[in-house]
C-alpha cells in the first residue's frame, strides 16, 4: 500500500482516474485508545460499520480486543484476521440456527443477543444446551436523540421483558441486557433514558443481571452534526449503570462502531463533468456514499487542487458515475465556485459504513487505497490546541 502526506500528494503524484481511499491508520488506533482509556468498561468494536482487516489490525494495536459481529460471515472475518484471542459477540437478535452452531462450535462465541423466546429456544439448541452462554436480551428504546433510528426492528418492549428475562436467566451462565440508542447520538440524554428503561424492566423481573451493553450509537464529527465531548456520554453511561439494582460484579458494555471508525478514512474523487451547480464525480450512490445519498448525510468536502482557490463558497450537489437518476447526493456541498471537470475532491468521514456500502453496480468499482499521515478533516479525538483537525473545523464546513 502506497504512503502519501495528503490527498493532495495522492492526487498530484497518481492522477487517480477511479475513486481512491486514503487511510489513516494512527486516526483509528487514536479512537480505540480514547475508548479503552476513557470508556468506563469494555469496548466491542462494531464490525458491520467498516470490516476492513487492515482497519481490524489497527484496533487491536490500540486496545479494542472485543468484537460485535452480526453475522456469521463477520465471525469467519475477525477470526482469520485477528486469531482467537479477539472475544467475539453475536449482538444480532435474529440469527440462522445454523449460524449459531458454527459460531459456538467452531469459533468459540460464548455471547449472544435475542429479542424473543423463539430465538432464545433456537440458541439452546443450536448450543445443545450449553451452560456456559452470556445471553443478552435486547430491551427495545428510543431513538429519538439520534439521526438514525434503529427503535423499530429490533427488541422487546419494557411490559413483555421481564418474561423473557426470566426465560433467560434459567439458561444463561450470565444475563444481560444490551440496547441500541440508534445511529449518531446527538446528546448524552439518550444513554440515560433508554438506562432508566433497563431500570424499569430490571425491578419489573426481579432478577440478577451481569451485564448492561449499552449498544451503540457514539457519534461523530459531520457538517451540522457536532456533538458534546464523549467523555460527557461516558459520564451520563457511567452514572446510570451505578444506580440500577444489577450484581456488585456486573460488567458494563458498549459496541462503537461509526466513532471508533468514521475518522479512518476519506474518498479522493474526481470531478468528470460540471453543470450549473451539479458536480458529476466518479463515486456516488452505489459506491462510497450510499448515506449521502439515501439518507440525506452531510460530509465535509474540501477541493484539492495544489493552488488553493480564491473564489467564494457555492453549494452542490453531485451525481455519481452509473446511469441511475437515484445515484444522486443533494448535500449541500459547500466548495469553491471555480470548481470544474478534472478537480479532485476529497470527501472526508468516511471511515464508517463508506467502504461496507460499496457495491460494484454499472460497473464502477473502487479503486487504490492509499495511506496517508495527515489528520482527518474533523475529529472528536485531537487536542483542543490543534484547531485546524476539531470539531470547531467541522462547523465551517
């Protein structure tokens, strides 16, 4: 893999006519640091948000020695790459049974999640009886802190969970209960509501927990998006698990994935054709930025040409290169307006869920991946001296 200091240096030195990623390996081992330093228990990292092995390896080297895997194609994955000491959990409610044997038979997952009796009979069997399982059952929340939601698919509902808390505590070595806030949480409010839920489904059952999986959902750095430091979130967590009536040795979980990831990697583009106030640009809906696209996500974007531009901001928007009128990123995205066909982009934050979203629709596929040792255009991790790479950067984008 190529090294280069910027997206600059890529796009002076290579020309890229495909798509390039530029990665930051010391961007990924400075986030898995900040978790296990400051998180106030274990930190899973999300593998569905980027499975990249090169991006695994990097989070290992920082710290992260859990995995949560939700299939078992991510199982197989973080075992090749990292071996057996890596500890790996099946946080997806709904799995194949056949999933579950392999996963507990041959790789040696003791820890699963289940929103229902159906699942918790079909893990009992799939283990044949197993008495050494961590089962979690996920409560469901709200997600309404949160740009995504994830408060519909998912978990039980407080009134039917003390059933199945029951049901599962007569089976599992270790009871625990996991949640998920939903996607990029803006305030520490919603890890404190969504505990009070456990509290409530906690007395409602009267049993004894050993595990509180607080899910997901840490935010990070995009246009318009800029959330309070983590620490005030670890905080709100750590205050919370403190006060509910759980074992004096109960442990407490989360499962990061887009803040462990979105500060790893970028998207260097080129620009094949402008039309008024569209930029037509060879990455788009069925490649990197499918959230872009389908979900409306705002990332910064900054024109990389090796004289900086002196003409004013103007907003675009792109179109991707495959013939589909749904391959379509209205942003806004603010560049110069002097902007043209053969400029290269780079497109930042996009570490997380960027290249787990890339398809090779139409025939357009990703191109080189190319490391480079500049900062990330945001970040929730850098000192506050360093203005130029925080989140007061991000609100100028």
């Amino acid at each position: 893999m190529h090294t280069h200091h910027s997206a600059l240096g890529v796009a002076a030195t290579l020309r890229p006519v495909q798509p390039v990623t530029l990665v930051r390996p010391h961007a990924a081992r400075r986030a898995a640091r900040f978790f296990v330093e400051k998180f106030p228990g274990t930190s899973m990292y999300a593998v569905k948000a980027n499975p990249s092995p090169e991006l695994l390896r990097e989070l290992w080297a920082g710290g992260i020695t859990h995995y949560d895997v939700a299939s078992i194609a991510e199982v197989r994955l973080v075992r090749q790459t990292l071996g057996d000491a890596a500890t790996l959990c099946f946080m997806h409610p709904v799995k194949a049974e056949e999933a579950i044997a392999e996963a507990y038979l041959d790789h040696g997952v003791r820890t699963f999640s289940l929103d229902s009796r159906e699942e918790l009979d079909k893990i009992v069997r799939a283990t044949n009886g197993a008495t050494d399982l961590t089962l979690c059952v996920r409560l469901r929340v709200s997600s309404d802190y949160s740009k995504l939601s994830l408060a519909s698919k998912f978990g039980v509902g407080v009134d039917e969970a003390p059933a199945l808390l029951l049901a599962t505590r007569q089976v599992a070595d270790a009871l625990g209960i996991c949640f998920h806030v939903g996607s990029q949480a803006m305030t520490p409010h919603a890890y404190g509501n969504a505990l009070e839920r456990v509290r409530a489904a906690i007395v409602a059952a009267a049993v004894t927990v050993d595990v509180v999986d607080v899910g997901g959902g840490f935010p990070s750095v995009y246009p318009g998006m800029e959330p309070t430091d983590l620490e005030h979130y670890f905080d709100t967590i750590h205050r919370g698990f403190e006060s509910l009536p759980i074992s004096y040795s109960a442990e407490l979980w989360a499962e990061p994935g887009r803040a462990l990831c979105a500060e790893y990697s970028s998207v260097l583009v080129r620009v094949e054709k402008r039309r008024d106030d569209v930029l037509y640009i060879n990455d788009g809906a069925y490649g990197s930025l499918f959230d872009a696209a389908h979900v409306a996500w705002r990332f910064p974007v900054k024109l990389v040409r090796e004289k900086e531009s002196a003409a004013r901001p103007l907003n675009f928007s792109f179109y991707g290169p495959t013939c589909d009128d749904m391959d379509h990123m209205a942003g806004p995205f603010a560049l110069p307006a002097d902007v043209q066909a053969g400029d290269y982009i780079e497109v930042g934050m996009l570490g997380a869920y960027g290249a787990a979203m890339r398809t090779g629709f139409n025939g357009f596929t990703a191109g080189d991946t190319v490391t480079v040792t500049d900062e990330p255009m945001a970040s929730l991790y850098m000192p506050a001296e360093q203005p130029s790479t925080v989140v007061e950067i991000a609100r100028k984008l």
